[in-house]
C-alpha cells in the first residue's frame, strides 16, 4: 500500500469513529512526548531543543511503537503549557538537568486587582503584558519565536503515512486565570467576587478558539484540541460548573464544530457528574478523550449514540501493569466501547517512563 493511501486508509477508518459510523476496525492513537525521548534512548533537553529533532524522534517513537492509526498532537514544545496553564515551566537543559522531565510551576502570578486589568486593558493586551513580565521573561530566546523554527508539523507526519488530529489548543477560561491566580486564590475568588470572574472571563472568551481554528484550517488538521482539568466537576459544586465552566465550553466547541472541525475534548480528572450536559454539543462532530478518572463505560451509556470516546488505557498501568494487563484491559474497552463511536487511546499523555510492551500491546489490541 502507498504511504498516500495508507494515510487515508487511518483518517477515514477516525473519521467514521467520530461520526459514529461502524469503521473496518476499532482506531487505535498514540498521545505522548516525553515518551518519545524515552524509547529512543533521546535526552530529554535535546528532544526539546530544536523542532526538528522533537517531531523527528516522535515519528521513530511511533514506528518502534509498531504503528498506530494516527498521533494526537505532533509535536511539542514546553512553553506552550505556559499558554495553556498561564504558569512559568521549567525546561530540561534550561533550568533543569537534562533527563528531567519538565515542570509547570504555578504560583500567584495575577493578583486579584488583576481582573481590573483584564476589564480596562482587553484580554488580548493583558495576555501580551503578563506573558512578557511574569511569564517568558527568563526564557531563553533560541526557545520562542521568531529564533524557533517553525516546521510544518501535518506535512513531516504525512510522509510516514500517519495523521496529526489536533491543529491548534484551546482551553476555557477558567483554567487559565486558575493557573495565574493559583487555585486555593482563584477558588476563593469564585466564593468572594464571582461576578468579577465571570466578567473578565467574558472577556477572555472571543479570543480562545478564533486563532486555532483559522490555523487548522488552513494547515489541513482534523481537530482542534479543547482541554480541560480543573474544570472537571470533581473539584467544583453543581452551582459552580454551571455557571463558571459548562457556557464556556459549549461556547467554544460549537465555534469548532461550526468551522467544519472536531472538536477533541480532552478532559483530565472525573467527570461523570456532568456526562448527561454533553448531549448539547453536536452530534458526530466531537470526541471526548478521557484519562482514566471519567467512568467510560457510564460515559459509552449516556453518550454512545451522541460522541465518540476515546481512551482510556491509565498511565499507570502502561507503566506499572504487564504487557498481558494491557492487553486485556485493552480488549474489554474495544469490546464493550466499539465497534461504532470507539478510538483506543491512553487516558492522557503515554507516560514517559511507559513500558514499551506495553504501548504496543495496546496498538496490538486494536491492529491485531
């Protein structure tokens, strides 16, 4: 088979997943990063050091896996989980040895008079501003743009015949100024001054998805990643979500879906509180990749004729379970989750220390 037609062979076999269509077989994809460096024998800091490098060794880290139907994200820089998480990071071969792994440190970098600034500046000049002085200000400047090479990451995964879902990030605003604030303050701040959060997450919300979506779009990528953590209903009262997390979601996803894109809901921690909720969103045009801590199975009964699942193998069973545990577990999944509305993934990111047998016995589970 051609690479070309081997490409299309996977994203057809997703595509259907996501439409809840009946595909040849269950999808299986690969998620991770600092995996890659890790079955490669790569040091961490040269794996992140230079974009080439880190979508290179990911593409070996995928053929050594024994290849999937296609990678979530293709590749990865650190800085961008300050974007994500609004945090400074600590980088190995930067501020940390070179086989560590990296480290988003959250402290109090907005204080409360900061939804003020929010109010009067306009999210985007805030952003700038905080980014420049609190947040990249010690960064090394080979790590950020304009210095760092960009790469045309659709097109170097193309070549192999494997696709990258995700185009562009998108996270609510809540688990940004959740990560600023730090979430002890940010949580009393929803107690003390509810209304000003939610004003200046009002604020916040027009810019999120706007700039990943026209990117996606024009570089040819499935989905746009929209995440989630600390707005998963585990930490927060019925009241709470509603009114803080559940708007802003539907919001963004249907601005997703509207361009023509899945919207991939990548949702870390529990929450099954809130499966019945996600019936709003559009049907066949989302996939809600869950990390192990969400109820699949009740998720496979409350959303199985609306959204397609994707998960949910544990980190710590790629790393602490046999290669047999894997694959069992793996087979109950497909079994119970599939045929039709079913993609095989790791709950979250592989984890770096992953047992290579068993990320292959769960492509294997899948592929057969």
């Amino acid at each position: 088979m051609s690479t070309e037609a081997l490409y299309n062979q996977r994203l057809t076999r997703i595509l259907k997943a996501v439409a809840l269509e009946e595909p040849d077989r269950t999808p299986v994809v690969l998620e991770y990063s600092g995996f890659a460096a890790y079955v490669t024998r790569t040091s961490m800091a040269e794996f992140l050091r230079s974009p080439t490098t880190n979508i290179d060794t990911m593409i070996q880290a995928f053929h050594i896996v024994g290849d999937g139907d296609a990678i979530n994200y293709g590749s990865f820089w650190p800085y961008g989980l300050c974007y994500a998480f609004m945090s400074k990071v600590r980088v190995p071969g930067v501020d940390l040895p070179d086989n560590e792994m990296w480290q988003v440190v959250e402290t109090e970098l907005m204080d409360r008079d900061s939804y003020d600034r929010i109010l009067d500046l306009g999210w985007a000049d805030f952003l700038k501003k905080i980014m420049q002085e609190r947040i990249l200000n010690d960064v090394p400047p080979e790590y950020l743009p304009p210095k760092r090479k960009s790469v045309d990451v659709r097109a170097e995964w193309h070549t192999h015949g494997i696709p990258v879902l995700s185009g562009g990030d998108v996270t609510t605003p809540i688990e940004l100024l959740c990560g600023a604030r730090s979430l002890p303050k940010f949580f009393i701040d929803l107690i003390e001054i509810p209304d000003k959060v939610a004003a200046a997450m009002d604020m916040i919300l027009p810019h999120l998805a706007n700039k990943a979506v026209r990117r996606a779009k024009k570089l040819g990528f499935p989905a746009v990643w929209v995440g989630g953590w600390r707005s998963a209903p585990c930490l927060l009262s019925p009241v709470m979500w509603n009114r803080f997390v559940w708007p802003y979601i539907r919001k963004l996803v249907y601005e997703v879906a509207n361009a023509g894109l899945i919207a991939l809901l990548h949702l870390d921690s529990d929450w099954t509180r809130e499966l019945e909720r996600f019936r709003e969103l559009p049907r066949g045009k989302c996939l809600m990749a869950l990390d192990g801590d969400t109820d699949i199975f009740r998720a496979k009964e409350v959303l199985g004729d609306h959204m397609c699942l994707m998960g949910d193998v544990p980190a710590s069973m790629l790393f602490y379970k046999s290669s047999e545990d894997v694959y069992k577990y793996c087979s109950r999944l497909i079994r119970e989750l599939g045929p039709a509305g079913f993609i095989l993934q790791s709950g979250c990111d592989i984890p770096a220390n992953a047992k290579l047998e068993n990320v292959q016995a769960m492509v294997a589970a899948a592929v057969g």
